[in-house]
C-alpha cells in the first residue's frame, strides 16, 4: 500500500509527489494524459507571465538566459526535476473513482487500481472548457484551444474573449495572415490583460488589423459563419475557423462524482472545502492543491503560490501517516 497517490501530474502536483517523498514516505503521480499535460497543451512558444524562479520547484534552478521562460523551458524543466527525483508516474491513467476512508484508500482507475492511505488531488483547471451553449459548437473548426497561428494564414477567423488567451492568439493570427475578428462580450478588451499585451491589441484593433465587436453575443455557428447579434442588431461573420478561448473550469464530474468531495456551497466559486492550515479537505485523507483549490474562481491560485500547497501537505501527512499500519 502506497502512502499517499496524488492525481495530477502538473507542477503542482510533482511539487507535492517530492515534498512528500522527502518525508520518507511513498507516493505515485496518475495523471490522464502526459507529465504537465496542461503546458503541453499552451500554445508553441508561448512565454510565460513569470519569472524563472517563481516557476521552481522542490528547490531545484530553473536557469534561463532570457527574462521570462517559454512553454518549451518549462517542458523541459519540470521532465528533468521528475527524472532527478526519480517520481513514481503513472501516466495516460485516468482516474475514475475513489472508494474506502482516510488510512485504506482505494483508487479506481481506467487500468486497475491503487491502495492508498492518503489522496491528493492537484488536477488543475486546463482540461475543461467554458462551453458557450451555441448550436454549431460541437463543430470541427471549433475550438476551444489555441495552439499556433500558421495554418490560418489567409483565412477567416473568429476569436471569442478578450482576456490574455483570446488577445494573444488574436494578435499572433493577425501577424501570421489571418483575417481576424474579435468577439467580446463585454464593451472593452479586460483590464486583467496584461500590460504590455493590451495596447498592442488595442492598436490593431484602432488601426483596423483586426475587426472586434464589443456587447456582442453569440447565437449560433454554422461551417461557413458565426451568427452574433450586436447592439445594432444580428450579423454574420465569416468563419473558416473559430478559437472560443472562453476560459477554463475544473473538473467537477471528478470531483463530484468519482472522489465524492464536499464543495463550499457558500462560496459561488464552489471550490472544495478544505482546511487552509493542511489542505486536508471534508472527506478525510483526501488533501487538494493548487488551482483546484479555488474552484471556478481559477485565478485565485497558479503554479506561483499553489506550489507552497505541497509543503503544508507534506508536514500534514508526515504527522499523520504513521498512525496508518504498513
């Protein structure tokens, strides 16, 4: 039986697998798809808004000759620090429920299962889009992740949001040939865009590069448009691709369904209930951090500070562990 399993295999999660493993107990990482599967799924050099060494973990470097790391560096990075720690990876393992209490877990997965005396679930946000609801959504040129502008050069496209995703990709798309237009709900590019990615857009969008319309709704797509109504009324707009970079939310038929975790119904951003000191939540033994930990509210916590989670959890279970008989 395993000390402890960790579901989520981000940053995060790894940073919880070497707290706790430096505790001298045992533990393995599933994760559904690939190690840091959501970096893997950011677009093609994307640049990260931080810093090197807020990205760190388990107090290993991440040397950088340029200010700010790119998808690519922390690819690299975060596979090396798994490989130095030698982590236990169960990787492309989908969890698919948990049953038992604090002391004799079992976790369910898509190939077998796992005993456990604790659980941690440091799953993330990336993998779960914010649906809009429209008919036409489920279609083929729709998607809800961005990965590099190339293939739309000379093209038609629809960008929905207007926060960073959304004015990233659109100025990427504009500067690789793409016709672009930008579809925001509310009446003005988000203010949380970041400082130097905001005037940029702004001025393609004053300059007439890229075409945006504000207080505009999306009704329905279809293969060849996207039917919006605007103040002035409904308009088609051309569309060989549509990118509906809405955001992102947790998984919550997991955490509902296969763990069974009481959610803080208090808060509107629903996010497990936990305690802050141990991040041990309502159901015994079973621990969260990082992201998941804020529920919808996914900007309360990043790689940043949800990769302290591990510390606190790790004192928690090395205090509490050995109560379990081996």
């Amino acid at each position: 039986m395993l000390d402890t399993v960790i579901i989520g295999a981000g940053p995060v999660g790894l940073a919880c697998a070497i707290e706790i493993q430096r505790q001298g107990l045992t533990v393995a990482v599933v994760d559904k798809g690939a190690l840091v599967n959501s970096i893997v799924g950011y677009p093609t050099q994307m640049e990260f808004f931080s810093t090197p060494e807020l990205l760190e973990i388990g107090g290993y470097p991440f040397p950088m000759a340029s200010y700010k790391p790119h998808r690519e560096d922390a690819l690299d990075y975060y596979q090396r620090v798994a490989a130095a720690e030698k982590l236990d990876l169960r990787l492309y393992e989908r969890v698919t429920g948990l049953r038992g209490q604090a002391g004799d877990f079992v976790v369910e997965t898509d190939q077998g299962e796992l005993a456990a005396r604790t659980v941690v679930v440091a799953t993330g946000f990336f993998d779960v889009p914010n649906y809009m609801g429209v008919p036409g959504e489920a279609l083929p040129h729709v998607n809800h992740y961005y990965k590099e502008p190339y293939a739309h050069a000379g093209r038609d496209v629809v960008v929905v949001g207007a926060k960073n995703s959304s004015a990233k990709a659109a100025l990427a798309l504009t500067r690789a040939g793409a016709r672009v237009a930008l579809v925001v709900r509310g009446s003005e590019v988000s203010e949380s865009v970041k400082y130097w990615i905001r005037p940029d857009l702004l001025n393609r969008i004053k300059e007439g590069r890229i075409q945006a319309y504000f207080n505009t709704t999306i009704d329905a797509i279809t293969p060849t448009t996207v039917e919006v109504t605007m103040p002035e009324g409904p308009r088609s707009l051309p569309a060989t691709y549509v990118y509906a970079l809405t955001g992102y939310r947790p998984d919550y038929a997991l955490l509902l369904d296969a763990l069974a975790l009481p959610l803080d119904e208090n808060d509107p951003a629903r996010p497990p209930l936990f305690s802050p000191a141990t991040h041990e939540t309502a159901r015994p033994g079973v621990y969260v951090a990082g992201t998941v930990c804020g529920g919808l509210a996914t900007s309360r916590w990043f790689i940043e500070n949800g990769r302290h989670h591990a510390q606190l959890i790790a004192r928690a279970l090395a205090g509490t562990v050995e109560l379990a008989p081996r």
